[in-house]
C-alpha cells in the first residue's frame, strides 16, 4: 500500500498505532514524526442498552474528506484584469497600520479538531484522553436526548482518537485538507 502511496509525489501520512506515532511522508522518506501520547477507538454507546463496535479498517488507506481547516482559505481573485505597472503599484502601496495586533487578524489555530475520512470513521485529535466512566456517558445521553427532543438527529460516527501535544495538534492542522491519503499501519 506505501508503495503506490510512494510513487506520488505527494505528502501522505502513516499512523502507527502500535508505535504511537504519526509520520509526514513523501516519495517514502519520512519528513517529519510527531509522538502519540495514546490512541483509541471510541464508538457511541448508549446509557441503557448495547453498541455496534465496527471493525477498525486497518491495514488500509483512509483519504480525508472533510478537514478542519478546508474553508480557512479563500481564494480571493480581482475583478477586471489590467497590464501591470509599476507607477501604479507605488500609487496603492500602503503601509501597515503598527497599531494593529496581528494576534487578533489571525486566530489561534486550533489543537483539538476532528477530521472526516471516507470510511465513514472521523479522526479526532485532542489534548486530554477521551473519558469513558458512567457520568460522561451519562451526560452523553442527556445531550443526545436534548437534540432529539429538538428535532436534530444525532450522528454519531465512529472515531479514532489520536492524543497528543497541544503544540503538536497545531502542527498538524494544516496537514489534515480534502483528499491528503493517511496509511494506517496494522495495530498489531
């Protein structure tokens, strides 16, 4: 499967849960490792009653289709196109405003997202392991009921939980865009 992922020339990544680990790759040759501190499977399962665990595809190629920052970017392209000059250029130079706070212009990238595959399962990255007892699950349900009371259907799709650094989590936004290949290693 890395091969055909290697003939591209594109970036892929390679999940190794047994290693906990996560690799930015090209053409084969790991450009970069980010550390895992756990990994897990969440499936949605009820307060009363029993759940569905469905088979984790793996090995397998996962292929992003919804990322966290695919509307981030926007394409902004002129109305008219003219001939270049350079008169005009000099004439609609403006200088920065030193008053403006670039924090504010451009939010803080986020460290926990979630990220939609074409399997069906999400990839969620978060800084703090998932919690599992009877209060959380407990709260789950009363939020599920909530939104059915109000007419909104839950989804609730399988996930991959990957945990990891905040800082790390920022690192990786970026990578996570429609159409980006991910390897998932066999968890042995």
């Amino acid at each position: 499967m890395e091969v055909s992922l290697a003939k591209e020339p594109d970036l892929y990544l390679v999940l190794d849960p047994a290693g906990k680990r996560l690799e930015v790759k090209a053409r084969g040759i790991v450009l970069d490792q980010f550390p895992l501190v756990e990994v897990s499977q969440l499936v949605f399962h009820p307060l009363f009653g029993t759940a569905h665990v469905p088979a984790l595809p793996a090995p397998a190629i996962w292929t992003v289709t919804q990322g966290p920052g695919d509307t981030d970017r926007e394409t902004i392209a002129p109305t008219t196109l003219r001939p270049y000059s350079e008169k005009q250029e000099e004439a609609e130079t403006v200088l920065p405003d030193k008053k403006k706070d670039t924090a504010e212009s451009d939010p803080l990238t986020p460290s926990s997202y979630r990220v939609g595959l074409d399997t069906g399962w999400q990839l969620m990255l978060v800084n703090r392991p998932p919690r599992f007892g009877w209060l959380r699950r407990f709260e789950a349900s009363v939020e599920d009921g909530w939104a059915r009371l109000h007419g909104k259907e839950p989804k609730h799709p399988p996930l991959v939980a990957l945990v990891v650094a905040p800082d790390i989590g920022r690192q990786l936004h970026h990578l996570f865009r429609s159409g980006m290949p991910i390897l998932v290693a066999p968890s042995g």
